[in-house]
C-alpha cells in the first residue's frame, strides 16, 4: 500500500526545493473508468483533448482529470494503453509527409514509441501533492538545471548510468510509456504537442519516474545540499581563479596533481 500523505509531502518538498514553475503530475492508468469514483475531487472536461491537455491541467492549474478513448485524440490514447495502434499509425501512412519525408521512416517512427499494451480502459492526471490517487508515474517538468538536481540527487544515492532516447515525436511515450513498461527513470525533450497544446515552455525538460524513486530524490537532494549544492545554483564568475568553489577535497586533489607538472 502507497503511502499517499508521504509521497505528497515529497512532492510538494521537492517542488519548493527546486523552485518548480508547476506541480509534480501523476498518471494512473484504470482497467475500469468506474474505478474513476473511487479518486477524490475529479474533474470531467468537456470536448476532445489531448493527453497534454490534461496532463498541464495537473501541473499549472491543480485539477485531477480523466481521459478516456472516446474524448482523447487517437495519437495519445493508444500510447497509453486505451486502444490498440491505429492501422493509419502502424503503417505510417497518417505521418508520412508530415513528421518524416518517406512513408518507410513514419513506419520506423511510430514503432520506436514505447508504447502501453491496450489493457486500460481510462488514464487520469492530478498534482502529486494533492494524494487524490496511487499514481504509476510521476512526470516532473523543469529547467536543464533542475532536471539535473533531480538526476545528481538519484545519483548520489545510488549511482547507474542512465540512457535516455529520442523518438522524435512523442515525449509522452519516451516517459510515461518507457517508465511504465520498464520502471525506468526516463527523460525527454517536451515534443511539439505538449508545447503547442500543453504549453510547455521552451527551456523546459521532462523526467518520469515510478513514484518510489522520490524517496532516492529526496535522500539525494539532503546528501547535495550539504556539501553546499544546492537550487538555484550561485555563479562563480568565468574568470574566477584558484579552485573557485571547489570542495577542500578538490582543491587538495588539484594541488597534489598540478604539483607533478609544476616543479
């Protein structure tokens, strides 16, 4: 069972800490719309949207959404799992022209996608922080430097190389999808659709993660903070001499190595 109070306390924390411009957000994924009951103070939203839509709704505004395959655009609800792969997708014809020149490197595109096995039947958006739901994913949104806090901090409990990919199309694939299907941390660049229609700025990057990585992020970020790292990050000038800022065990390694070629 899924300590919400804890995990949303993290979320709020971690939002403080980094000066996030939004919410962290959390997508949870229903074998049943019913289950939609059962989740505190969810919104409906009217019209056809995109899961970008929804997703910064969460982050900006605050709202819990759900989508389903009847008021979601095809492109978003077979990446999530709500339907099958359109043929028109398969086969690239639907892209072709649009995303790559040749009918052959569309085919190419949409098979890259790490997509959701059509096994869901709603999917549903809401602020971490909120505990509304268990989420499956959390996706964080932010500047390169504070995608990279949250990544130093998941290094500095536990360091393994992290491999990110490029789509070329859809970054909710390359995170929810990749991290769902694999438990991975995963980031991408925010694509066309979350920018256009999600209004994600144009210095943002995004994360995902399973939500038991918070506590990794949590711990990382303590242990950075006391050795003086810390958001935002202050300049040290870039004509700055001796070491500027460097840790005593750095300046120590520095002399002893600059020693051999100084004598």
């Amino acid at each position: 069972m899924m300590d919400l109070e804890r995990l949303s306390n993290q979320a709020r924390e971690l939002r403080l800490a980094l000066a996030l411009r939004g919410r962290l957000v959390g997508v949870k994924l229903l074998e049943d719309r019913k289950q939609v009951k059962d989740i505190a103070k969810i919104k409906d939203t009217e019209g056809i949207l995109t899961s970008c839509q929804r997703i910064q709704m969460a982050r900006i505004i605050g709202w819990t959404t759900w989508e389903t395959k009847e008021n979601t655009v095809p492109f978003c609800s077979y990446i999530l799992g709500l339907c099958p792969k359109p043929q028109d997708i398969e086969s690239g014809e639907l892209t072709a022209g649009i995303w790559c020149r040749s009918l052959e490197d569309a085919k190419k595109r949409h098979d890259a996608f790490p997509v959701i096995q059509p096994e869901f039947d709603a999917a549903v958006f809401g602020p971490v922080e909120r505990g509304h739901f268990e989420p499956d994913v959390i996706l964080v949104y932010g500047t390169p430097c504070q995608i990279m806090m949250v990544l130093d901090a998941v290094h500095w409990v536990k360091y393994e190389v992290n491999q990110f990919i490029d789509t070329g199309g859809s970054s909710c694939a390359t995170t929810i999808g990749r991290t769902y299907t694999t438990g991975k941390i995963s980031m991408a660049i925010p694509d066309y659709g979350e920018r256009r229609y999600g209004h994600v700025q144009e210095d943002e990057l995004v994360v995902s993660m399973k939500p038991d990585e918070l506590d990794r992020v949590m711990e990382g970020l303590e242990g950075l903070g006391k050795i003086g790292l810390r958001y935002p990050l202050p300049f040290w000038g870039v004509q700055a001499e001796t070491y500027p800022g460097y840790p005593e065990k750095y300046k120590a390694f520095c002399d002893k190595e600059m020693a051999k070629y100084t004598k």
